[in-house]
C-alpha cells in the first residue's frame, strides 16, 4: 500500500507520520475531512500530541488526502481491526504466540496455525504486523490456553521464522 501513496507525502516527513500514524490505528478521513476511529470523531489536537507534530500537520494531511481522489477512498475505507487481547491474555487465560519472520515469506500464518490446531487449541485472535508500518513486525496469535513452551521449535522450524515467544 505505501509503495501506491508514500510518493504524495514524502516531500513532507510530517504529513508521511500522520499517514502512518492514521493507518496505523485504524483511523479514517471522513468525506467532511474529519478524522474518525470507528464512528467516533478524534481532534487534530489529540491526534497531533499523538503522533509528535503539530495540528497544523495534521489539517494540511488531510487536505492531501481529501484532495486527491486515490488517496481519500484508501483513507476513507479504513477501519479499526479492533482491540488486541494480547496484553490482557494472561488475565484471560489466554495463551499468546509471538513469531518473529522475515516480511514476505509466504506461509507463516498458515503452518503456525496448524500447529496450533494439532494440540486441539482454538486460536481466538491472530494479528499480523504490517513490515511497512513495524520496524520488527510480529505475528501475534492468541490462543483459548496457552501452548506448550516445548512447541518453541516446531515454531521455529517453519521457514522465514525468527524468533519465537510463548506465553
């Protein structure tokens, strides 16, 4: 997706922050140019103290965005995925699985979840970091119990996967 829109902002490293930071939490420009989690309006303050510019950047990225018709249906359409257990999994009594891999090798997803399957584990969240938007994007499965630490290597055997975390 960026390799389609980064060329509209990177003239302008503060507007190319605030389309991440929009991507990245799942917020969308509405038609009236207002920015939105859901259907829940965010201010350009609170979204400016957020992502480390000032509100001025945050109206002049709109206004790239609502000005051009590629990028206001891409920013438009956005949704929140919704909320990550991950943190909260211990208190659950969820299990998390994190895997580390390297971006665009195909497969990672599917041969982790089977794995998961074959314990007769029911997996209640999968989330996949973006490699354009993370650093060290992760793959992050929650489980209905958590895995066994001894699944470490199993995990680690699938090709393009670097590190693992069981919890």
């Amino acid at each position: 997706m960026w390799d389609r829109i980064k060329h509209k902002f990177e003239k302008f490293p503060a507007r190319m922050g605030v389309a991440r930071k929009i991507v990245e939490l799942g917020l969308r420009v509405g038609e009236n140019g207002k920015i939105y989690c859901g259907n829940v309006e965010i201010s350009d303050v609170a979204l400016a103290r957020g992502t480390g510019v000032d509100r001025r950047s945050i109206r002049s990225t709109v206004e790239v965005i609502m000005d051009d018709p590629e990028l206001a249906s891409i920013f438009g359409n956005i949704f929140p995925a919704g909320a990550l257990l991950k943190n909260v999994a211990s208190d659950l009594r969820f299990g998390v699985v994190e895997i580390e891999a390297q971006a665009g090798t195909p497969g990672i997803l599917a041969k982790a979840t089977q794995l998961i399957s074959q314990e007769n584990i029911s997996i209640r969240q999968a989330h996949a970091g973006d490699p354009e938007l993370e650093e060290n994007p992760k793959l992050t499965i929650i489980t209905e119990k958590p895995v066994k630490g001894e699944m470490i290597q199993e995990f680690l055997d699938i090709p393009g996967v670097k590190r693992v975390s069981i919890y």
